[in-house]
C-alpha cells in the first residue's frame, strides 16, 4: 500500500522533470513526411546526374534549378514539421513561446544554418559535392546538439548524418546516394519509430 | 524502517508538491502559467502549493513585469533542494 504510493511519487518526479525540459511536441509522422519530401527532391536532382558526375560539378544554368528545388523541399518539411507540432503543442496546452521550445531550436538551428551558408559558398562555386557532403555534417551535429532537448532517439540519427557526409566526402561521386539514405530514408526511418514509440500509443505523454 | 519513513519529508506529502519541486530543479526557474499548463492544475490549487513551500523557504519568488503583465518567476532555494534531494533518497530506499 505504502510503496505504491512511493513507486507513484517517484514516477511523477520523472515525469515532470523530463517534461518540464524537453521539447516533446514533435510529431513522427511529420518526420516521415519531411523524409518523403527528400526524397522526391533527390529523385529531381539524379535527372542532373550526368553533368554532375562530369567534372564533379554542375553548370552554371542549373545551378538555380537545384537550389531552389533544395530549398522548396527544405521549407516544405520545416512547414510540415512546424505544423505537426503546432497541433500537438495546441492540444496538450503548451504556449508557443516556450523555453524548451526556444532551447531545441536554437541547438538545432545555429548549426544547421552555419552548415547551410558553408554548403551555399561552395554551391555557387560550383562544387556540388563539398555541399552534399557538409550538408548532412551539419545537419547531424545539429541533430546531436538538440537531442538533450528533445526526444533522445534523434542523437543516433544525428551520429548516421555525420558519418554519411564524412562518407560522401570520400566518394564525391556518389553524393546524392548518401543524401537518399540521410535525409530520406534516415528520417523516414527515424520518423516511423518515433510515431509508433509516442504517438501511436498516445499515453506516454499526454 | 520507521526511521527511513521519518525521514520522508511532510511538506513534500502531495503531487503538485512534488511536480514544482521537480521542474525547479532541472528548469533554473519557471514562471506560475509554466508550471499550470505542465501539471494541469487550476490557478488556486498550484498558488495554494507554492505558497506553502515558499513559506518554509524551500522555494523564492520574483515578481517583475514583461511588457504589462505581471509575471511570478520561482526558483528553487538551496534549502529546498537539499530537502527534495534527501526525500527522493528516503523514497528510493524505501522501495528497496
């Protein structure tokens, strides 16, 4: 009688600490969607595969088509992404500005944009593979950052897009390969677990 | 075990008390809406709690103004920290 109480209180500790500093409104599915939209993305780009693979890097005529398909595809998941956790944040009672909010996005994004300007220059030079390759870095060490504030899981997948971009810069001829595998199948991955570990099962976290 | 039992604090008896206890320490501070909307509670029953605790000293509170509105920021004190630190112990060794 007296433990169950005890064993309760303790739980309730748990709880409300993990809850209190960590950003949980992400939403799995709306990783999958993200990893989906890549994945369309990256199917674009191999039509531009031909002149990629000659000489290492692209013409100058299609270098604004391909960022501007990187970057639709870029905004697409951020909006989907955003919206999930909008609805899940309206549901559970959790005020848009939060600090835990603030915190997951801010160790998020510091590297990840720092990673896009460093993969900008070296696409406007004309040396697709260096972008391909630093990209997914980035995108893993902001993952590995912000994983503290979020759910833990998203650590591992943030180890998978850093070794997947060192890999990428080793066989620059395969750039876009590694892309598939980080930010499609990674999140589509990534995605399934989370929605089927939290959501799915909508008690956890209520 | 009687002994441990003595050891478990009284004014950490109820949940709240528990859940503001838990998010002061892993949170610097937290604002009174912060901790409503965590626990769910009402906003009688959460100021009720905090200022029981705050009158033993186990927590403080800082008013202040962001833009008009008023805002109450509590953090721990370190008296409360040690006290919630040995009733998880007392806790823990009581489910042993």
């Amino acid at each position: 009688m007296k433990t169950n109480k005890q064993t309760e209180d303790i739980r309730a500790i748990r709880d409300m600490m993990e809850k209190s500093s960590k950003f949980l409104s992400l939403n799995g599915l709306s990783i999958v969607f993200a990893g989906l939209f890549a994945l369309l993305g990256i199917g674009y780009m191999y039509l531009y595969k031909e002149e990629y693979i000659a000489g290492y890097q692209l013409y100058p005529q299609m270098n604004t088509n391909l960022l501007l398909i990187a970057l639709a595809i870029l905004f697409l998941s951020a909006v989907t992404v955003s919206l999930f956790c909008l609805r899940k944040m309206k549901t559970n009672h959790i005020p848009l500005i939060n600090k835990t909010l603030i915190r997951a996005a801010y160790n998020l994004l510091v590297p990840m944009i720092v990673g896009g300007m460093f993969g900008l220059i070296f696409f406007m030079k004309g040396d697709l593979w260096v972008t391909l390759s630093v990209t997914l870095i980035f995108y893993g060490l902001g993952l590995i950052n912000t994983s503290k504030y979020t759910f833990r899981e998203i650590h591992y997948l943030g180890i998978i897009e850093v070794v997947l971009g060192l890999i990428a810069a080793f066989d620059p001829l395969h750039g876009l390969v590694y892309w598939t595998l980080g930010f499609g199948f990674g999140h589509i991955l990534w995605g399934i677990y989370l929605y089927m570990r939290y959501d799915f099962s909508k008690k956890r976290i209520s | 075990m009687p002994n441990i039992i003595a050891k478990l604090d009284k004014a950490f008896d109820s949940r709240v008390r528990l859940g503001i206890m838990s998010i002061l320490l892993v949170n610097e501070s937290a604002d009174f809406n912060t901790m409503k909307n965590l626990m769910d509670l009402t906003d009688g029953n959460l100021a009720s709690h905090l200022k029981a605790l705050e009158g033993i000293e186990y927590i403080r509170s800082t008013k202040q103004f962001i833009g008009r509105k008023p805002n109450t920021k509590y953090t721990v004190t370190s008296l409360g920290s040690k006290a919630f630190k040995a009733h998880i112990e007392a806790l823990d060794k009581l489910l042993k």
